[in-house]
C-alpha cells in the first residue's frame, strides 16, 4: 500500500475531527484551473487502458496524483458548486441524484451518493456510490459499494469492498481484514489489495446495536436485529446461576463481605483495576513473566464474572424477603431474580451502562477483599499456631515437675510432721527465734505490713477514639498548613510551585504512621486513630491517603462530609475506620 492510499485511509478521521469546516481553500489563484484543465487532458492512448507505472517514475507519478486531486479540490471550491458538507452524527446521509456536495459524511451511520460529490465517507456504516466522485470512497467497519465513477481510491477498513458493472476506479482498491468482489466489467486503473483477508458479513447487527444501544448509553434494547445480545445476556445470567450453583459458599462470603464492609471493598476494586496493567507491564519487563501474563489475565477475568454472580446474588437477596427458607434461600435463586432487575435496567438509557459498570466494579472488588480477609485469616492461623506449640509444651513440663514435687513432699510430710512430737513437748521461747535479717545497708526498709503502697507516678492519657472529635474548620486548617508545607518543599527542590496530589498523600500516609498526625495536625492538636482502638499501622494509613482520592473527586464532598457527618469522619476516615480527634494540652500527639 503506497503513501498515497494510506492518505485516502486516514480521510476518515480527518473529516471526523473537521467535518463542520470542510471546504476548499478560497486564495486557491483561478489559474489552476485552467492549469488543472490543461494538465488532465487525457490522450486517446490513454482511454480503456491500465495505467501501470515504471519503478523509476512512481515517486513523480504520486507527487503528480496528489497535486491532480488537490486543484480538482481547488477548482470546486471555486466554482461554488461543491462547497456545502452533508454531516450526519448518529444517523444515515444521502445525497439524492442531481445534487452535489463537498463531502457526504456519516458517524455511526451509512452514506448514499447519487449525486456528484468529491468524498464520501462512512464510520461505523455502510458506503455505497452511484454517482461521481472526484476523490475516495472510505468506510470503516462497513462495507463500501461502488457502481460509477471514482476518481480517487476506495478502501474499506474491516469489510468489504464491490464493484458494479458501471464502476471506474482511478486510483486503489483496498480492503482491510475484508474482501474485494469486483464484477467482471468494472474497470480498475491502479492496484487491488487485500490486507489481511477476512469476511464480515454486512455487520449489520453491530450497526443496530451502535445505533439503538451504544448512542443511548445502554447495553440492550426492545428492537429487532437485537436478539444476538439478548442471548449472550441471558447465556451470562445462566453462567452466573451456574456459579451460584456450585461455589455457593464463597458465593455468600463475598456477599457478606460487600454487605459489612462496602467503602473497603470499593477501595479494593480500584486498587486492583490500578495495579492490574503495572503488574502486566512489570511481567513484559522482566522478559521471564512474560509466560504468566495469560494466567494473570484469565485470573483478572474469572474474578470479574465471579463479581457479576456476587452482585447479582446480593440484589437478589436484597428483593427477597429475609425470612425465604428452603429452596429460595439459595444463591441461585438470588441470582436470577436479581439478574431480571439488572436486565430490566440494561434498557434504560444511560442507566443501563452506569448499572452495568458499577455491577462490575465492586463485585470485582467484593472478590478481590474476600481474598485478601481469607489471606489474613490463614495468616493468623498460622502465626496463633506457632505460638501455642512452645507454650503447651512448657505446659507439659510444667505438669510433670509438679507431679514429682507433690509425690516429695507428701512423702516427707509425716516424717516431718513427727520430728516436733519425738522432741520435748516444750515449745522454744520466742526470744530463742531469730529475727529477720534486715535490709543492705544504703536500701530503704520495706513497708509495714498494712501500710499502702506509695502512688505511682501520673501516667498521660491514652489517645483514643473517646477524646473530642475535630471539625471541619480545624481540619481544613491543618490540612491548609500540610499543603503550604508540601507545596514549599516542591517549590525548592523544582525551583518552582508545583503542587502534586500524590506526593501528598505519600507525605500524608507516612506522617499519619509514624507520628498519629501530620505536621499541620501537630500544630492544631491534632491525632488520627482507629476505631477499634488498635494503632494505626501501615495499611491503614496508605487504604487512608487513597481515600482521600475518592473523597476529593467528588467536588471535595468527602471533605464537606465532616461538618455534616454524626462523626465528624469524611469518606476516607470511614473507609479506613478512623477518626480524628483533638489531643488535650501536655499529651504528646506522637
């Protein structure tokens, strides 16, 4: 394919990006018209014969094909005939017999040309020309059909390309991943090429579903020609009543982890849908993983569906009631009355796709936090188990050595008990009784018996979830302070401002675990602790400072949530199980 066709195949986006200012340029001089009429004259030579073009003279044959098409261009848009686009978006164009046009150009529709134009294009559609045409005839993923005359080139990007008895083609026929059928009259000037041969049909099913589903944000829709995607939804839904069938028990696991921990679980499906391509690319890296990256991709795959079924599951048993038993407590059963719902909505528009991908966002993230719980609880298991093994051991010993001491000492008990009998029944004086030995010198004496101990030095108060919450003001304050610190710091180490939302949270999540607050919390009294009283670790504070993503996307109404909330916590504080309080003077923050 030479330069010249890749230009006639790249018309489509071109017209795409310009197609409200299509037109010819009017400082074009009116002499090369008259130049263009000289130089274009064809000789008799020349008539019903096919140009073939010498190796030596292609370069100069391009150039001169180029200029030929431009002041054919030029010489319309002086005329004044052809200076008006037909432009459709959404729907078909046709440009009826006698008529002429500048461009005729369809977005997710087809184009007809009867009528004279200079390019007729179609994206998402069918092309079909019977009339003149002074430059290309192009449609991407549709097929192109060409009964007159073509001056230009007529390519068809996945689909195919026919030529009627009446059709003339100056320049290249080109199909992409499609075929070219060509009737035994039609004549063709330049070259014919089949680049990556393939048959697609008329692709008049993807063009209904672009134009009823796709343009209204929907996945399915109540018209004819779609009962492809009908059937794939309801073999979906049969598939996710399968799984429901057969993992019932991690199935109702990861619906009961979406239902107790829903913030935590989104968290996860959005830190997985992030690490997900870094892990790919650092596999490509390493050249060895390269081998993992099909098993990465169908694990990614498996927990999306399994995340349908989750879903669906969970809004099924949302609608029944909670007191179902027997069969209808079932999974499957939640599955399929929860699939209806889903389905009734996929033909809503815009509902439909926002459905569709918030289905699919968390139940990717219900399984993917399931697995991380099951991953700590094994963990657990595995560290209390370890623990407990020296300790019954010690245990054991322990048994035994007291065992052979009691049987010594009942032994000795009589004997011992005996010895004061066989004495003088006399008892000593007390004065013969030696006294305790006393303290080291230099060393208090102990207390009297009675006597209480003295009072142990004061010890500060625990920082806990109990003390005083901080508002909205007082927080905004400190985190206001936290970005003049920040904000500083990059402008000295890039000589310039340069505010970066991820070095924050870097800053942020670091300070929370090492300090309890951030330098600007130090200064208002500021500490952030868990909920559960545990300290704040790792995890905690990094699940934290990508909340506070989520809450600053929204306009920054997960900040706006303080002033309103019970608990004085924004969205990241309740997805990380946090709050944030007010440290009293004289406790240190850290």
């Amino acid at each position: 394919m030479n330069i010249n066709v890749l230009a006639r195949l790249s018309v489509a986006l071109v017209l795409l990006c310009t197609a409200p200012d299509i037109h010819a340029d009017s400082t074009a001089p009116a002499a090369g018209s008259s130049g263009y009429a000289a130089s274009s004259a064809p000789t008799p030579a020349d008539d019903g014969e096919q140009r073939v073009d010498e190796p030596e003279s292609s370069d100069r044959h391009d150039h001169f094909d180029r200029h030929h098409r431009t002041e054919r261009r030029g010489r319309h848009g002086w005329d004044g005939r052809r200076d008006n686009n037909l432009v459709s978006i959404g729907h078909d164009s046709k440009l009826a017999a006698g008529e002429q046009a500048n461009s005729v150009v369809s977005i997710l529709g087809s184009s007809t040309s009867e009528g004279d134009a200079v390019d007729v294009v179609s994206i998402l559609g069918n092309t079909r020309v019977s009339g003149p045409v002074a430059d290309s005839a192009v449609s991407v993923l549709g097929n192109t059909y060409v009964d007159s005359k073509i001056d230009g080139d007529v390519v068809a990007v996945i689909g195919s390309v026919e030529l009627g008895p009446h059709a003339e083609i100056n320049g290249d026929v080109v199909a992409v991943l499609g075929a070219v059928r060509r009737d035994p009259a039609a004549i063709v000037h330049g070259s014919v090429q089949d680049v990556i041969a393939g048959e697609f049909g008329e692709l008049s099913w993807l063009h209904t579903w672009i134009r009823h589903c796709l343009l209204y944000g929907r996945p399915l829709a109540l018209v004819p020609g779609l009962g492809w995607a009908w059937g794939m939804a309801l073999g979906f839904l049969a598939f996710y009543a399968l799984l429901a069938l057969v993992c019932r028990e991690s199935l109702s696991r990861c619906v009961q982890t979406f239902e107790a921990q829903p913030g935590r679980t989104l968290l996860a499906a959005i830190l997985a849908m992030l690490l997900s391509p870094v892990l790919i690319v650092l596999l490509c890296v390493t050249v060895i993983g390269i081998a993992a990256v099909p098993f990465v991709a169908v694990i990614l795959l498996c927990a999306s569906l399994f995340g349908k079924a989750v879903m669906l599951a969970w809004l099924g048993g949302r609608i029944m009631s909670r007191s179902a038993a027997g069969p209808l407590s079932h999974p499957a059963i939640a599955v399929l009355i929860g699939g209806v719902v889903v389905l009734a909505c996929y033909v809503v528009p815009v509902l439909g796709f926002l459905v569709y991908k918030l289905l699919g966002i968390l139940g990717f993230g219900a399984v993917v936090y399931t697995l991380i719980l099951a991953a700590r609880a094994h963990q657990a298991a595995k560290t209390t188990t370890s623990a407990s093994a020296p300790a019954s051991a010690s245990g054991a010993a322990a048994s035994a050595r007291g065992g052979t001491a009691g049987s010594t000492t009942s032994a000795s008990g009589p004997a011992s008990a005996s010895a004061p009998a066989s004495a003088s029944g006399t008892a000593a004086p007390v004065d013969a009784i030696p006294p305790p030995p006393g303290p080291p010198p230099g060393q208090p004496a102990d207390p009297a018996p009675g006597t209480p101990p003295p009072a142990a030095a004061a010890q500060p108060p625990s920082v806990t979830a109990s003390m005083p919450r901080a508002g909205f003001w007082l927080r905004m304050a400190a985190l206001f302070l936290d970005v003049l610190l920040v904000g500083f710091a990059m402008s000295v180490l890039q000589h310039h401002f340069s505010m970066n939302l991820l070095l924050l949270a870097i800053y942020g999540a670091v300070m929370w675990k090492l300090r309890g607050s951030t330098v600007g919390g130090i200064v208002c009294d500021l500490k952030v602790v868990r909920v559960d009283g545990r300290p704040v670790d790792w995890e905690t504070a990094i699940v934290r400072a990508l909340g506070c993503f989520l809450s600053l996307a929204v306009a920054g109404l997960g900040f706006i949530w303080i002033a309103f909330d019970d608990a004085q916590q924004a969205w990241h504080d309740k997805i990380a199980g946090t709050v944030v309080v007010r440290v009293p003077k004289g406790v240190p923050p850290g």
